[in-house]
C-alpha cells in the first residue's frame, strides 16, 4: 500500500510539473527586442525634449537682449538721431553669447498721407553661433513711440 501512495504522490507532482512550463529561448529574445526598441524610443524623446529646452533658453536670452535694446531706444526723446527712420544691424555680445539686432524704425501715416507723429520700432534678435541652427530662431519686439506734439495718434 505504501508504494502505491507513493506513486499516486509522484504522478500529482509531474502533472503538476507539466502545467508550469517556462518561457522559450525565443519568447525570451523576442520580448527582449520589443523592450529595446520602447527604451530606444524613449531616450531620442529625451534627447528632443533637451535640445527643445536649449532652444527655449536661447530665445528667451534673445527676448532679454530685445527688451534692453528697446529700453535705451524708449529712454532717448523722439527727435533724437537713434530714432531716425531706416534700418540698421549690430552685433550684441551678452553673457558670452552673441546675437545680431536688426533694428527698423518706420514713421506712421495717416490715410492723407500726414505724420501721425509715431514711429514704428522692430527689433529682430537673432542668436549666433553656440547652438544648433535649428535652436537659433529669432525673437521679434515691436514697440511704437509718439511725440508729445498733438496730433491723430490712431493706430490702423
């Protein structure tokens, strides 16, 4: 009798055994490929997310540049030579990063063709040079300065 216990306890155990098989050599390599291929997309999102990062710094350095350069421009009075209309280019080093400064001053007019005695200030600020070129988009700052004459300031 015991022997057949015995072999009644042994037959349970392999068919027990049989029900938990392992995963293959292939199943393995297979899901080792997909994980790979999931942390390879993952790390070039990373590496965009950076370089997006980097970009929105230099603009906002760029936009710092923009606002100080068109501070002196606001702190002179109208009839003052920096404000005469036209369009200049400059180079500004700030912090040890360089960015280049198209400034254009336009003078409004009304429908007859009269001064509205308001000049159109746009500075463009460009990035140069560190960066990858993708990064390095300009920032644009419009600003508009009247004089204290009188006169039709409508802005149309």
């Amino acid at each position: 009798m015991k022997l057949n216990r015995r072999n009644k306890t042994a037959r349970k155990g392999k068919q027990a055994d049989q029900g938990q098989r392992g995963f293959t050599l292939m199943e393995t390599c297979i899901s080792m490929v997909v994980m790979m291929v999931a942390g390879l997309a993952t790390s070039s999102l990373f590496v965009f997310a950076v370089q997006n990062n980097v970009g929105g710094a230099e603009r906002a350095l760029a936009m710092a540049v923009g606002q100080q350069q068109l501070e002196r421009l606001r702190s002179v009075t109208y009839e003052d030579t920096t404000l005469n209309v036209g369009s200049t280019t400059s180079t500004i080093t700030s912090g040890e990063r360089h960015y280049s400064v198209v400034k254009t001053i336009t003078e409004e007019k009304n429908d007859d063709n009269t001064s509205k005695n308001l000049k159109k200030i746009t500075l463009v600020v460009t990035p140069t040079g560190g960066a990858k070129a993708w990064t390095r988009t300009s920032v644009t700052l419009v600003s508009l300065r009247s004089s204290l004459a009188s006169g039709s300031y409508a802005v149309q």
